[in-house]
C-alpha cells in the first residue's frame, strides 16, 4: 500500500502545486516550443489547435470516497497535469524513483519523448453533484445529463461519468501516457468507467490548415467556429458568472460515440455521398456553390431550378440559419478493431465545446431526418464540465470545493 501510494496517491499534493512554477523554469529548447501554458483564465485542449492524438478517459469516484479525497485528487492532477504538459515526468522522482524496492511515480513510456504539445484538460459530470460530496447546491443548472435523441443506440458502459481526462496531443503515446499516469494518481479514489482514444492526419503528412478528414472520406469542420475569435468564443463556448461563478471562464465539453457503418457507405455511390452530406468530396466545397469555407447558400439552385442541396443534407441541417446556434467543434476518428460480425468498429469521437449543452441539444434535435442517419449510430454519450483555468499555485478544484 506505501508503495502504491508513492506511486500515485494522495503524496504528490504534498509537492506543492507550487512547484509547477519550478518545474516550468526548467523547460528549455524543443520542449518549450512543443508545449502550451498550463496556467490561464482556460484550460488548455479547447481553442488550442488541436493535434492528431486523442485519449480521452471518464472516472467515477469510487465507493466511499469523501470530498476530502476529490479535493486532493484534483490538486494532485493539478500537480502532474502541469508537469506533464510541459515535457516532464509525472513527479520529480520520475521514473527512477526513490527506491528500487517501490513502484516509480512515472510509468517510463514517454521517457526521451518532448511535450509534443501535450493538453490536458479536467472536467466534471452531472453525476458528482448527487449527495455523496455535499455538491448539490453546486451544480450548474445546465449540467445535466443529456437526453435521449431519435435513432440514438447508446452503450450504457460507454456513457457518463464524475470526471474527465482529455489528453491531445502530436503524439499518441505521449497522450496516453499523461492519462494512464493521472489514472494511477487517481487509484484508490476514482476508477476508469471508460476510455476512448482517437487520431486525425498524421503531422507532416498534410498542410495543418488543412481541414481534417473523417473516416467517410470527407472533411470534416469546415464551418467550424474560428479560436481566434474571441468575441465568437465568448459567445458560444466561454461560460459567464450568471449562474454558478465557479465555472466562469470554463465551457462545457460533449462527448459522443458515432458509430459509422462504413461498409455500406464505401458501396455508396459518389454521388449520393455528396447528396447526404451537402458537399464536394474532393474539395469540400458546399454544393450550393463557391469553396470550402465559403457560407452555404440554402437557397442556391441548379441549371434545373431546383435546390441545389437536398432539404434534408447534413450540412444544410447543421447550418447556423437552420439551428439558430454554433458549437466549437473538435473531432477525431476512432477505429476500434471489428465487430461480433466482422465489420470495423469506426467511426467518430464527436467532441465539441459550448457556453450551454442545449446549443448541443437544438442541432442534434435538428438533425432528426439528416440523410446520413442511415450510415451512423450513436453507441456513447457524456457531457462535462470543463473547469476554468487557474493561476499559478492554484489547483483545479479550488473554486468548485471553496
């Protein structure tokens, strides 16, 4: 039991949050430019651009765990989150340890890798907020859990949670490293529910302006919400004070799990692909008219006269006109190996950052006849929420636990 908790447990506050700021003053070099601030008014892994690798993992409390324990939980994330998006190991000990007769704080997985612009980012689910940490009164009126939507086929153990690891970063292992680590800090006071790990275009193998491809083939993002927008940004992705003002500054993360049936669609033909998502596959250009990034004119029509995009395309379905809303969107492919059938389990880690989940809510209410419902399942679902950026020698859980 010493052992385990040299290793991971509640020791690791006793390091100070504090000594994020020494830690940091050793950063030098590649690692300096491959990493981004820990400290701020946000996390980081909302508007920072978002790498190839993602592993993202929820955690619930275990049985008997007291606020005491989550307290000392977040401030030990805190700890390791802000050594670890910097280039460095879990602890100072690191992997070499103390004792050669203890398990090492650091797993040794990333040992010579850099920061590879590593993100972290801690959030927590309508499910702390029940009566076992006295939080009831804490909770934001909009973190709940979301609801069921038409043609949803949700996995129970896919879905939910307490909390929320989001790792990214250019690297997959350096990804699942820092989860894998903050999941051994966590043993004894929260266990994984579940895990999900996804990828984008490898770096090199595409301009990074490039908008990134889903496993359909086509792009996916092109209308997304620019992060260089801060008057964008606080409009649909920063949360304010107007409701519980220990998230001001945060956001509100949705998770879901879609599930593509990619067989039938490689046997689809081109053009009814680019029907069912309203755009050009190669190009991604809308097909109401101009390039990828230039607005969808619903009412554009072909050489015919009729709609140039069906009235039911996925795009057309999505669009800001139509839903009244916008999300920061930040997705990733996942594949999972094959199913009990023999087809692949892949599909889309949907994540996307909003001010309010019911921005979520009204565009998936919206897309009750989108055409590519046919080839997609919904099998996971989550929302959390995403806690504010803190100062240096403040910890995570600070203004939720105050």
């Amino acid at each position: 039991m010493l052992g385990l908790l040299g290793a991971g447990g509640a020791g690791l506050a006793l390091g100070g949050i504090g000594g994020a700021t020494a830690a940091s003053a050793v950063v030098r070099g590649e690692r300096a430019a491959r990493s981004h601030p820990f400290h701020g008014a946000h996390q980081q892994g909302v508007t920072t651009p978002a790498p190839d690798a993602l592993v993202l993992a929820s955690l619930d409390m275990v049985e008997g765990a007291t606020v005491d324990d989550l307290r000392e939980l977040l401030a030990d994330w805190t700890y390791a989150a802000s050594r670890l998006s910097q280039g460095l190991e879990v602890a100072e000990d690191g992997a070499a340890g103390t004792s050669p007769e203890a398990p090492p704080p650091d797993s040794g997985e990333a040992l010579g890798l850099d920061a590879a612009g590593l993100t972290i980012t801690i959030g927590v689910g309508p499910s702390l907020f029940d009566d076992r940490f006295g939080l009831e009164d804490r909770r934001p009126t909009a973190l709940v859990d979301l609801p069921l939507f038409a043609g949803d086929l949700l996995e129970a153990a896919r879905c939910g949670g307490d909390l929320c690891i989001q790792a990214c970063a250019a690297d997959s292992q350096v990804a699942l490293h820092a989860v894998r680590n903050l999941m051994r800090i966590a043993f004894g006071r929260a266990q994984v529910r579940w895990l999900q790990t996804g990828f984008t275009h490898a770096e090199g193998s595409a301009e990074r302006a490039m908008t990134p491809r889903n496993l359909l083939g086509f792009k996916d993002g092109s209308a997304n919400l620019r992060v260089d927008d801060p008057e964008h940004l606080a409009e649909h992705v920063w949360v304010g004070d107007d409701d519980q003002a220990w998230l001001a500054g945060g956001t509100y993360l949705v998770a879901r799990r879609i599930r593509m049936t990619v067989e039938s669609w490689d046997r689809t033909r081109l053009r009814e692909q680019e029907r069912v998502i309203g755009r050009t596959k190669l190009e991604g250009a809308p097909l109401t008219g101009g390039a990828e990034r230039d607005d969808v004119d619903l009412d554009a029509t072909d050489d015919t006269g009729q709609p140039a995009m069906d009235a039911n395309a996925h795009v057309r379905l999505a669009h800001p006109s139509v839903t009244g809303t916008r999300i920061l969107r930040r997705p990733f492919n996942y594949v999972d190996g094959v199913t009990s059938v023999g087809q692949l389990d892949a599909g889309l880690v949907f994540l996307s950052f909003q001010r309010d989940p019911e921005q979520f809510v009204t565009i998936q209410r919206s897309m009750r006849t989108d055409l590519l419902n046919e080839y997609i399942r919904h099998v996971g679902s989550a929302v959390f929420a995403i806690l504010p950026g803190i100062a240096e020698g403040e910890s995570l859980g600070d203004r939720l636990l105050a």
